[in-house]
C-alpha cells in the first residue's frame, strides 16, 4: 500500500511540475515579419507538411506546425469523417468566444461541396475554423497528433498572432 501511495505522489508531483512549467515557461515572440506588418492576405494550409504558412503581398510573415482532422487524408466529403477540406476559401467569421482558444471561420461547405454531398445523401458538415487549443486545457498543454473534427489547430500564442493578422475575407488556400 505505500507502494502505491509513493507512486501515486510521484505522478501528481511529476503532473504538477510539468503543468507549471508549460504555465511559467517563456513564451516565444511572435516572429518579425509578423510584428512588422498590420495584416496577412493570405494562408496556406499545406496537410501533408501539416504547415500553415501566412502572407502578406507573397512575402511569408508567419509559418506554424498545425493538427488536422482525426482522418486527415483526402477532402471533407460528409459531417463526421473527421477530414480537414481541401480548396480555397475565405475567412468568414471570428468568434472570440468559442471553445477553442480564439477561432476564425473559413467558408466551408462551398456550393459544389454541399451537391455533391447532397448527391450522395449526406450532410457536408460546417464549422471549420482556425483556431486554438480547447479552452478545457487552456494554456497548460498542446494536444498532439491531429485531433480535430476537421479543423485546422495551432498553439494558443499562435493563434493570438493569427487573430491579430487576420481578417475577415482572408484567403485560406487547403492544400492536400
């Protein structure tokens, strides 16, 4: 039994300590580029480097590692299969209070997205966005490997570069 009470006190004392340490660990700055210049025109989302890539007049202002959808190869076809979608659309909406650290909402489903879909008797989904990390873990930790329903995510600091950056009818180009 003390056994178990020793490891047990260990795990939340390694838990406690590694949750302090991603609170009170410097941050880094935002990068030069991204300090310099009032807005972006443009983001790429690249899935297979899983890279999103901002610009601004074609000069790179931002690049950050991203997490897709839990299936990420291919295009969104329906709601539910967990695909981040492919094309090009715009930013469309900011919602500062979402369930996610900050999100910016791109056009999906497009016209031929929603007949084609239609076509096959399913619904296309929605609500794909930019956006942070669940509020539910604030800023304590980064969830790994591609965990959204579709969506494209990043860090909470980089998502308070992208809300800086970004505004609405930003290009989003999805590549595969």
């Amino acid at each position: 039994m003390k056994r178990l009470l020793r490891l047990l006190a260990l795990v939340v004392l390694t838990g406690a300590a590694w949750a302090a340490w991603q609170a009170f660990a410097p941050r880094p700055a935002p990068p030069p580029q991204a300090a310099a210049v009032e807005r972006i025109d443009r983001i790429l989302i690249e899935k297979s480097a899983r890279r999103l890539t901002a610009s601004h007049g074609g000069e790179t202002i931002l690049e950050f590692p991203i997490a897709l959808g839990f299936e990420p190869a291919g295009d969104k076809f329906q709601e539910g299969d967990g695909k981040t979608p492919e094309g090009t659309f715009l930013i469309d909406r900011r919602n500062p209070n979402s369930a996610y650290h900050l999100s910016l909402g791109i056009n999906y489903p497009q016209p031929e997205d929603r007949v084609q879909a239609n076509a096959a008797g399913v619904s296309p989904g929605g609500d794909i966005f930019i956006h942070g990390q669940p509020n539910s873990v604030g800023n304590l930790i980064t969830l790994p490997g591609d965990w959204t329903a579709g969506c494209i995510a990043v860090t909470n600091e980089q998502m308070e570069t992208l809300w800086r950056l970004a505004e609405i009818g930003t290009e989003v180009e999805i590549r595969p």
